[in-house]
C-alpha cells in the first residue's frame, strides 16, 4: 500500500482555507523533502557530539587522546549508523509518517556504536582505545538526537503552515459521493499541507460540488498543472470505462504533475481506511514527476555546471565550425527549430546549419537519410560528430534542455506516415522532464534516422527508462558513452 510518498509527490497548500492575501514561499517543497531534513539534522548531530564529547573528556579526565584510532571509530560508526538508518527507510518518511518513530534513532546510535568498538578490538587497537571517549560520543549523540526530532517536527509544521511545503490535488470525476469520502478521510488526518483545488471531468453531471469548483475536462486540468496550479491528480470515477481511462492519462502524461488512480473498491471500503487513508488506501500510480524536491536543484545545478564548463572548453571548436559554415554555404550560421518541450510546449532549439538555406526544414517532415541532397559537405561532418548540437549548450545554460534527456522532437516530425506522438502510445510521458542534448536512446544505438515504428517504440521506451531511473551518476556514464557513440555509431549522418 503507498505512503505520502505515493500521494503526496506535488507541491501543495492546507487542506483548509488560506487566508486572502496570504504570502507564500516562492520555493514550495513536496512532503518527501523530510526525509532530506532528517539526514541533514543527523549529520548535524553527528558532528557536534565530537567536540562536545571532547571538551568533556578534556574537562573531566585530562588525559591525552590518541585521535587516528578514534578517527577510524568515528568513520565506522558514522557509516554503520547511516545504514541502518537508510535500511529503516528513515530518509524516504514524509510528513504522514511523521509521528511515527522516534525511539529507533537512539537504538540505531547505539547499535552503531557497539559495531564501532567492537571493530577497534577486532583490528587490536583496544588498548589505544579510550572507552571514556567512546561513552562521551554516545552520550552526547543520543542526547543531540533526542533534542533534534521534537525540533524537527516544529520546524516541518511550520514551513507546511506557511506553504513552504504543500500539496494543491485536484480531483478527477465529479462523483460527489467519492469526493467526499475521500475530502472527509484526507481532512481527518489533519495534514497542513494539502490543499484541494478543485474537480474536473470532461462530462459532469452536476454544476456545483460543494466549495470545490469544476476546473473543466482533462485538457483543462493539464493547463493547470502546466502553470503550477496543480501537483496531483487524483482519478476516483466508479465505473471508469478502460478507453476513457486511457485517455485521461494520455491527457495528463504530457505535463509534469503526478497522477494516481483511487479504485472505486478503496472508495467503497473507505471507513477502513479512516486512519492511515495515505498509509493504506490503494492509491495506485500512473505517473509521477521525476525531479521534485532536492532532485530538481541537483540536475539543474548538473546543468549549469557542466554545461557552463563544456561550453567554455568548446568555444573554440564551436568558433571553427561556424567560419566553416559561413566560409563554405550562403546563409545564418545557426538553424532556430522549434522542437517539443518539458511539459509539452514549444521551444525553440539551436543548431549549427547543416543544411543548404533554402532547404530547410523547420517541422522536419522529412527525416534526414544518409546521403541526403539537402546537407552540404561541412553539415555531414557536423551531423557525424554531433557537433552541430554544441549550440544547444546555450538552451541548457538558458533552462529550455538538459545535457541528458529525452531527445526534443520537431513539431511536424513523422515515422512512417504517421506522426510521432500517434504512432507510439505514451509517447507523451517522455516530456515530463527537460529533453536533453544526448541521451539513454542515443547511447544504446537508436541516434540518427528512425525508420520504423517497432525503433520509435523502443527509442520511447528508453526515454522512460531514463526518467524512471534517473540518477546523477546515470547522467554522468550517458555523457561518458555519447563520446563512444559520437565516434563509433553508424547511423548518425
């Protein structure tokens, strides 16, 4: 059964009425960003029970400390304690879950510590080992931990009464009956970070549903989400047919905002529930929005960094195949296409022209073959080397793309006869997160043309892949692999 986590992975406000007026945070955080906050508080304590433990050692025993060996129980103990802090799943709690502890982190310390000196005699440093310091340590440790959790609870219901972390749901189906049971089991939990915004349904049957407003259909639903607006979608029609299911996700899979689906079992059951409705309703999750909390600043600051230091390195590169284009065909350097977007909107995408001028395609109707007539003799070295990308450097430092994604797509761009977006389903989903210079795609051999349909649906699903596994260090072996493939791959042109 999902947690928070399944429920809660949008930004969000109370679930009661805010006051007209109200400032909120313009940095909004989703419930998943305690489990961060409790990392960093037990780092935190960590550290500051080393002086502590030290100056009162100094104070009450006075007696010289041999500090490589008590380096080495600090380091074991520090780790041993980190583990079986994340075994708990101690780091993934959010703000349901909150309550739930907290002795376990005075246990967990202590076991830690046992294992930290326990290795000291396995190692034969026991004599050097000073016990009245390891006690100190400890001391001081549970003490800090058991000062810190009262004081992180105050803290996270602050910021989720001020709006710093909040989560705006909106409903789909106009069923009064469901809506209400569930309004009635989300309110009962008392969670000062939700917020409902209203229900949409592209075929209400009432005109009014309480103090919730009617959003519209679908496609309504999705604009707001695409402001902002919304963070979750929760779909709880009775009755759904499966295609009108299908199309709804379709709908909403082509924004950033997560979407979970409530059976009507868990509605008819709901009285069950009334305690731990997000611990144990059996929401299920269709789509969630990959880079939320502290993941959007790390992948956006991945960004800025290496994207800031390629295109330093590069400059001179990117000088030279600009006099090449200049030198050798008639027209701008750069070709402006306007490609599909993060949240399905239209960006525009720089290139180093390889095309003749007059023969451009700016929807890419047409996808470019080998030998194609319309590329000139500098353009196919450009396109085999990918270095007719380099000027999307500047859309990554600008905040439009990444350096790792999903490949952006022309507008008009086609397999076979049919467009894109119909010949693969779910094909959608892939502009959940920015498109990216290089990608999973591109290193796993589906770079250059895409000929079939059976090659469109394999390069969609490795965008999936990508979204679903996303990781700094994934991000780091794809740029890694792009250099193989920008040498060795025989079918770019």
């Amino acid at each position: 059964m999902p947690d928070d986590a399944a429920l809660s992975q949008g930004n969000s406000e109370s679930a009661g009425a805010r006051p007209a007026g109200d400032r909120r945070p313009r940095v909004r955080f989703t419930s998943n960003i305690v489990g961060p906050i409790f990392l960093l508080a037990d780092f935190i304590c960590l550290a500051i029970s080393v002086p502590i433990a030290l100056v009162s050692y100094s104070f009450l025993v006075g007696v010289p400390v041999n500090y490589p060996v008590h380096i080495f129980a600090l380091a074991v103990l520090i780790a041993a304690f980190l583990l079986i802090r994340s075994s708990r799943r101690a780091y993934r709690r959010t703000l349901v879950d909150l309550m739930h502890e907290e002795g376990d982190a005075l246990v967990d310390a202590t076991v830690a510590s046992l294992l930290a000196s326990a290795l000291v005699w396995q190692f034969g440093l026991i004599e050097i080992y000073s016990r009245g310091v390891s006690l100190l340590y400890l001391l001081s440790l549970l003490v800090c931990l058991a000062i810190s959790r009262p004081l992180i609870r105050i803290f996270l219901t602050r910021m989720a009464s001020s709006g710093a972390i909040e989560q705006r749901i909106a409903f789909y189906g106009a069923d009064p009956q469901s809506v209400a049971m569930i309004r009635r089991l989300l309110t009962a939990l008392d969670l000062p970070h939700l917020r409902f915004v209203g229900v949409a349904d592209d075929r209400p049957k009432i005109e009014a549903l309480d103090d919730l407003k009617l959003i519209g259909g679908y496609e309504d639903l999705a604009e707001l989400a695409r402001r902002g607006e919304v963070d979750q979608v929760l779909i709880s029609v009775p009755n759904l047919p499966p295609q009108r299911l299908h199309d709804i996700v379709d709908g909403l899979s082509a924004v950033s905002v997560d979407v979970s689906l409530i059976p009507p079992e868990a509605i008819e059951l709901a009285p069950d529930y009334r305690v731990h409705l997000l611990g144990s309703l059996p929401v299920l999750n269709l789509w969630q929005r990959p880079f939320r909390d502290v993941n959007q600043f790390v992948k956006r600051g991945e960004d800025f960094l290496l994207g800031g230091i390629a295109l330093v390195f590069l400059a001179p590169l990117m000088g030279i195949a600009a006099l090449l284009i200049r030198m050798t065909s008639p027209g701008p350097i750069l070709f402006v296409q306007p490609r599909v977007g993060f949240n399905n909107e239209v960006i525009d995408v720089y290139k180093f022209r390889t095309m003749y001028a007059d023969q451009t395609d700016l929807g890419a109707r047409a996808t470019t073959t080998k030998d194609d007539p319309r590329v000139t003799p500098v353009g196919k070295i450009l396109r085999k080397l990918s270095i007719d990308e380099l000027p999307q450097l500047f859309n990554v430092i600008r905040g439009d793309m990444s350096l790792v994604g999903p490949r952006p797509h022309a507008l008009e761009m086609r397999v076979g006869d049919r467009y894109y977006q119909d010949a693969v389903r779910g094909y959608a989903g892939r502009h959940r997160v920015r498109p990216g210079i290089t990608g999973l795609a591109q290193v796993k051999g589906l770079r250059g043309e895409i000929r079939t349909v059976e090659r469109a649906m394999r390069r969609v699903e490795l965008d999936k892949e990508y979204i679903d596994r996303w990781s700094l260090w994934l991000d780091l072996h794809i740029m890694l692999a792009t250099v193989r493939a920008v040498f060795f791959d025989r079918d770019a042109y």
